[in-house]
C-alpha cells in the first residue's frame, strides 16, 4: 500500500452561513505532484490554509505524514514546506540573510544553513545576486527565493500556491523544472493552480473543487479521456467561409478562432466525414483538420459549471 503524504477526512470551514470548504475528503500519495483545482471562490485556498495551520476547521481530520494539523500542529510545520503565492521574504534584507533568518526559525545549526542555502541559490540561479536587498528583485526571482526559504529545512512534504502566477514564460519555465527536479528528490509536493496547462503538464493526480465541494480526482489524462464528449476537431479551409449554417449531428458547440474552427463532438468520425462532403460541395481545400482530445482545462469548465 502507498504511504501518504497527506490524509483529509470530511474536512470543513464555514463562514457564517456560507460553507466554504463543505466535507471534503481526500489523500496525497507520498512522494506525488498533487494538484489542487478550482474556480475563484471554490474553496481552495481556505483548503491549503487549513492544511498548512492557518486557519483551524470547523469540523473534520487533516494530517500531513501522520500529524494532526490541530492537534500536532508544531510537528506538522516541522515537516511541511509552504510557498504562499505573494512573497513572504524581508524585502530590506538580503536573500542570504532571509535564508539564514528561516534555518534559524526550523533551529538549523548555522553551518548546515550556510551550506543548505550556498546550494539551493546556486541550483535556482540566484547566489551571484545572494547579498542584494530582496527589494531589487524581479518577481520571479522574489519567487525563485521563497522557494529556496521553504526548501532551506529539507521538508518532505511542500505546498506551492500558485507559484507561477503572474511571471514571464522564462520563470515560469524555471519554476517548473524546479519543482519537478524537487519531486524527483523525493519531495511531495502539494500544488495549487489555475493554470490548467501547468497542472497538466506536472500532476500525477489533481482534485476539482467547486462550490466548497470536490468535485473529481484523477490523473489529469484519465480525467480527460472520461470526458470523450469534449473531443474536438479543428478544420481551417484555403478561403474564409461561415460554418454557423452547417447542420451536423452530434456537433454540441463550434467556436471560431482565427482563420480556424472548432468543433466539440462525441461523433468525431461523422463531422469529419460531413466536413469533407461540405468541401468538396463549395469547392474548398482543407487546409487543416486534427482531431484533438479534451485538455484539461475543457474538463475543468465541463466540471464546474463555469461554460455558464
């Protein structure tokens, strides 16, 4: 049986008559890429912040590698990493200086911080720029940083918020090797994210939570191929021509997007058959036509509702 890293059990949070995280059970396989989905307002940050001993539930179990998050908090802290989405470093210090601040914190002796900290700024790019005031720093190297801080402890288990939220493609690129090369030592880690690419791209599992309820948890690619309705085919012809007329069956949405359409089919066999006929009655050369599987963003709109 798998280890796990984390363990949630009909866990809840209210805000007066608003039930923002409503019974949510679920666990994190040791040593997994779990991603955390939802819309704004779902219930996912009010999930991570009980989770990391933010904010206590209302009602309830959550452990993280077999501590309470109540009632063993303290131990719990020891073994858990937590990158908030804003930068939490001390601007007017240096980020050697916020490293040695944080292995102080965890009561690491001071040499093992220094040799801790001369590592993981050298692996993140940043030891050339280590006795700069953080305040100098890009965003993305201010998120570079925090990793560094939550990683400073060596902890088995790290919780990323929205870690690439708001950084050029380049960092964002980085933090994500970056976290699978943490992944790959073993790390757990915990990922919160609206980018439905990202969590595709480095999940093993995601859960879905809408309206304070989860909704499903999978692989992103079993999550994809239950949702075989949400197949598409993009077509693009030699001239611009509307396809809003075309009566097909089995068709339940077609979008334009620039010279190209697409086309959200369960029948993907017989709209490809009637875009040939259509074709070749108006006199058009297909230039494109790929058949493409849902991503995971199409499951994610199918599942919350958010097409509305």
């Amino acid at each position: 049986m798998t280890a796990k890293a984390i363990v949630v059990s009909d866990l809840a949070k209210n805000y007066g008559p608003l039930k923002a995280v409503d019974r949510v059970s679920f666990s994190v396989d040791a040593g997994e890429i779990f991603g955390f989905l939802g819309p704004n307002g779902a219930g996912k940050t009010t999930t991570l912040r009980m989770l990391t001993g933010i904010i206590r539930p209302d009602g309830g179990t959550a452990s993280i590698l077999g501590h309470d998050v109540v009632r063993d908090n303290l131990a719990a802290k020891q073994v858990r990493g937590v990158v908030p989405e804003m930068s939490n470093a001390y601007v007017d210090l240096t980020a050697w200086k916020n490293l040695l601040l944080t292995g102080e914190l965890y009561g690491i002796p001071k040499k093992l911080t220094e040799e801790r900290s001369e590592r993981l700024l050298r692996q993140f790019g940043l030891y050339e720029k280590k006795d700069r005031a953080v305040k100098g720093y890009s965003k993305g190297m201010k998120q570079r940083l925090i990793i560094c801080m939550a990683l400073v402890s060596q902890p088995p288990l790290l919780f990323l918020d929205e870690p690439t939220s708001g950084l050029d493609v380049e960092s964002s690129r980085l933090i994500k090797d970056i976290v699978r090369e943490v992944n790959k030592s073993g790390t757990t880690v915990f990922l919160t994210t609206h980018n439905m690419e990202e969590a595709s791209q480095l999940c093993d599992r995601v859960a879905i939570i809408d309206r304070g309820k989860i909704v499903a948890v999978d692989s992103p690619e079993k999550l994809k191929a239950k949702s075989k309705e949400l197949q598409s085919i993009e077509v693009s012809f030699d001239r611009p021509i509307d396809l809003g007329g075309l009566a097909m069956a089995d068709v339940s949405k077609t979008e334009k997007a620039g010279d190209k359409y697409r086309i959200y089919t369960g029948n993907p066999d017989a709209v490809i058959k009637r875009l040939a006929g259509f074709a070749e009655e108006k006199g058009l050369r297909i230039v494109t036509l790929n058949l493409l599987a849902p991503s995971l963003e199409d499951v994610f709109v199918e599942l919350t509702g958010k097409g509305r």
